[in-house]
C-alpha cells in the first residue's frame, strides 16, 4: 500500500470544527461575564458570533466541513430552575442549526461547556446536588424541542477541566483552591446528569432517529521529566489519577457505561513535571527552559502526537465504544509549526483507525480566535484569525484554515501526505 492510500479515511469520516458558546458568542450572563482573563479582557463581545453566526457558518462552509461542534448556552435559555426554554433565544439556535443543514454540515450539540446560567453558580453550582435534576430539565426540554434536527450530543464538555479549574486550580470562577471533595461532589453530579439525559436521549430512537450521545473528555498525559526522580513521579501520578482516572471512571464504570454511545476524545499533549513544576508555557516555565530540555510546546502544552495513538487503543481496549475526536489543535502564532503538528497527529490518528480503533470524526480546535477563559484572547487557535484591535471584529482565513480545507476535501489524503 502506497502512502495516499494509507491516509484514506473511511467514507463518511465526519471532518468538523468545535467551538464553545463563551468562547465566542458575547452577550452571554454567566459566570464568566465578569471575569477579567490574565490580558485584561474579558468575553462580553468576544467573536460577537451571537449576531455574526450566518457570516461564521458561512466560514464553516468556505473550509468544507461536513461537521460542527457547538454548544448551546444555557443561560440563554432557562431563566430560574424548571422554567420553560426562552422561545426567541431558542429560534436564533434553530436557525443556526437550519443553515448548517442547508449547507449540509452536521452539528454535535455541546449541553455544558464551563458555564452555567447564574442561578445555578448562586445555589452552589455543581457542588450542590439539586443542580443535576435541573440540568436533566433543561436539557430534556432542549432535546425535544430540537427534535431531529440534531442527532449528536455530547453532554458535558471536559468535566475534568471543569472541575480542577474551579475547585482546585482556581482558574476558573469563582476560583477556589484546592477543595477536593467540592471536586469529587462536582464530578459525581455531573456524571449523574449524563446518565439521565443521555438515557432520554437514546429512548428517542423510537421517534426514527438514531441518536449518538456521549461526554468529550479531555485526555492529557501527566509525566516525569527525570525517570528515576520520585519527586516528579508523585504530582504525575496523582493528576494522572484525579483528572484522567477518576473522571472516567466516575461516567463510564460499570452499569454506566451503556448510557454512552460513543467517548469524545479532547486531546491536545503531554505536561511533564520537574518536582512539582508543570513544564508548559503559563506556568512558571520559559521558552528558554522548554527548548532548553527539549519539549515542543505550542502556547499550552507539549505536543506529544504519539500519545494519540496510545490513549485511542487504551480507549478501545478498555470500552469500545467509537470514538470521536471531539478537539484537537495547536496555539501559535507560527502557522508552520501548526500545520505540522495537525499532520503529525492525523497520521498518528490514521494508523489507530488501520489497527482497528473506531474513530468516526475529527474536529478542530477551533473556527476562530477566541476568548481562551483565563487566558484572553492571547492563545491563537482559529483557523479563522478575528482582529480584536477592530471593533469590527474582522475575520481572516489563514494558512492552518486554507491546509484544513485541503483535507476536508476530497482527496483530503493528498494534503496530509504531501505536508
Ligand atoms: C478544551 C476546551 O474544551 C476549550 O474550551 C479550550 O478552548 C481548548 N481546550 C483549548 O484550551
């Protein structure tokens, strides 16, 4: 088999983009309306998509996808517990939905991704077991009320993340520190609600559609930098067990495993840790002292493609369930270094799907530059650049957009193997 052919991804392949309502919306009251990022920013206008979304669909279109990632914001649509859905809030989604139809894109809807409306965040937030059952309302309501217009959900969006930014990490609002029981409360509730919502969501199937539903876990690989050093094997090891370990266990265990129809897979890299220093940009750790030991990072993490590879054949072995790519992508200026790194990991993603591993779409990581949560809008990640210095808030095609084009279209394999 020659190197083209050996890139072929199954007919039906969905090729996507994600992107998060935070993110780019603007306009939005939940917790992070008043949250001030490290540059100062803040989300209030962010891409402005919440009025630009006819132009961005119009993006999605111009890059070829045949799928798309996006959440729906739940403080737009509930005012109080068990209220009805906000009908005009839930027309401008509907009419997104109808024109990624007609431009023949398949949407997978997101239900939570790092914010909740404010009444939630005032009762305790997740913490508090009431907010389960009144997340399995509204999203009961928001899955009817769609109808077939969506088939893939994914409830919760990184509950990893969510959890250790907000109750151990502090870097998310309302940022506390180091409460692991707060964390250990927040992950069990929310497994909770994915069983019940995901259990509604499949009995739908009765109404002719086949729905697939699933959580996107982030999955990051925590390692030692020195092998003989106990003292950077211990922070490995215990986040390596509260944010990969536990968190799957705690929504895929046992009996709970059959309310998942696939796992989404958000996979970005590796943190290695010397003592209990994590060497990645943004925590404490130079350029200099990065290159220095020789770890390739874009602005977040080290890149780390092989690890791809490892953790889809874990997943395999361990739950087989299809998987889909629900994120991957690089923050850099230097579009090189992104094209390069997106190759690396679709080759490394093409060799587990030849061994066997049911892997049935890739989503990028992300349409447009956006509000990066804590850190602003510094990390570049668009296939899309948006100025923000422009009120107007122009978007741009870039060089990662016009090579991803290239492999959502057809022969999308020529432009992998080429690179
Ligand atoms: C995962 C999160 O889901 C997304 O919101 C974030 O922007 C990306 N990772 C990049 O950090």
């Amino acid at each position: 088999m020659n190197q083209i052919d050996a890139l072929k991804f199954p007919d039906g392949f969905l090729w996507g983009i994600a992107t998060a309502p935070t993110q780019v919306e603007g306009h939005i009251s939940n917790e992070w309306t008043d949250f001030v990022a490290q540059d100062g920013s803040n989300c209030r206008v962010a891409c402005d998509h919440y009025h630009r979304y006819a132009e961005d669909v119009q993006w999605l279109t111009e890059l070829g996808v045949n799928a798309y990632r996006m959440g729906i914001e739940w403080s737009r649509l509930q005012s109080g517990p068990y209220t009805a859905l906000n009908g005009q809030e839930l027309e401008r989604y509907i009419d997104l939905l109808d024109r990624l139809k007609s431009s023949g894109i398949e949407p997978m809807v997101v239900l939570h991704h790092f914010s909740n409306p404010p009444w939630i965040n005032s009762a305790g937030g997740w913490v508090n077991p009431a907010a389960a059952p009144m997340f399995v309302d509204y999203a009961t309501k928001l899955v009817s009320a769609l109808g077939d217009r969506v088939r893939l959900w994914n409830t919760f969006n990184e509950p990893d993340t969510y959890a250790s930014l907000v109750y151990l990490l502090g870097g998310f609002p309302p940022c506390h520190k180091w409460r692991l029981w707060s964390f250990r409360k927040v992950i069990a509730h929310m497994a909770e609600a994915h069983v019940q919502v995901s259990r509604f969501i499949q009995q739908r199937r009765t109404v002719g559609v086949s729905p697939e539903v699933g959580i996107a876990k982030n999955w990051t690989f925590f390692n030692p930098l020195r092998c003989f050093s106990p003292w950077d094997h211990l922070p490995a090891a215990l986040c390596h067990q509260v944010f990969n370990h536990y968190v799957l266990n705690a929504f895929l265990d046992g009996p709970r495993r059959a309310a998942s129809t696939f796992l989404g897979l958000n996979y970005y890299g590796q943190v290695r840790f010397k003592g209990f220093q994590p060497l990645v940009p943004g925590s404490g750790a130079s350029r200099q002292q990065l290159d220095h030991l020789g770890l390739v990072c874009d602005d977040m993490v080290e890149r780390y493609p092989a690890g791809l590879g490892t953790i889809l054949r874990k997943f395999h072995r361990r739950y087989r369930l299809p998987v889909y790519i629900t994120e991957h992508g690089a923050a850099s200026q230097d579009a090189d270094f992104r094209i390069r790194d997106l190759s690396l990991h679709l080759r490394v993603l093409h060799d587990a799907m030849n061994e066997g591993v049911a892997v049935r779409g890739f989503f990028y990581w992300t349409l447009l530059d956006c509000f990066e949560w804590q850190f602003g809008y510094t990390k570049k990640f668009g296939l899309v650049t948006v100025d923000f210095n422009d009120p107007a808030l122009p978007r741009k095609m870039t060089r990662v957009g016009e090579f991803y084009r290239g492999i959502c279209a057809a022969p999308h394999r020529e432009a992998i193997a080429r690179s």
